[in-house]
C-alpha cells in the first residue's frame, strides 16, 4: 500500500492505494493515481506533498 498527500481544492487530501496503481502521469509532470472505484486523479508534482508505501510494497513504479 502507498498513502499520497496531496493539495486539493478543498485543502490537503490524502489517498491510500496500492503502489502499482501510481503512476508517471506523462502529460502533467506529476503523477497519475488509480483509485479503487476504477478513477484517476492526476496530481502534479507541484502539489504533491508526499507518497508513503509500506515496507513490503516496495517502490513505486515511474517508468511506465
């Protein structure tokens, strides 16, 4: 699991989800988020606070 903080129109948000449903989001400089109800959120780096994943999980993948 990866937990991403991130700033929202609403103010901080943060998603908890597995780490390979992160991804490089090529057209935004940011990152690209899966979330369980099958959406994506786009997050650009500029508004990106943080992303945690668990030990076991390992790193995420930004190459794809």
């Amino acid at each position: 699991m990866a937990t991403i903080a991130y700033e929202s129109p609403d103010g901080l948000a943060e998603e908890s989800v597995d780490a390979g449903d992160i991804t490089d989001s090529g057209k935004l400089r940011g990152i690209r988020v899966k979330l369980d109800d099958e959406s994506f959120i786009h997050v650009p780096y500029a508004r990106l606070y943080w992303v945690r994943e668990t030990e076991d999980e390992g790193r995420v993948d930004y190459s794809r």
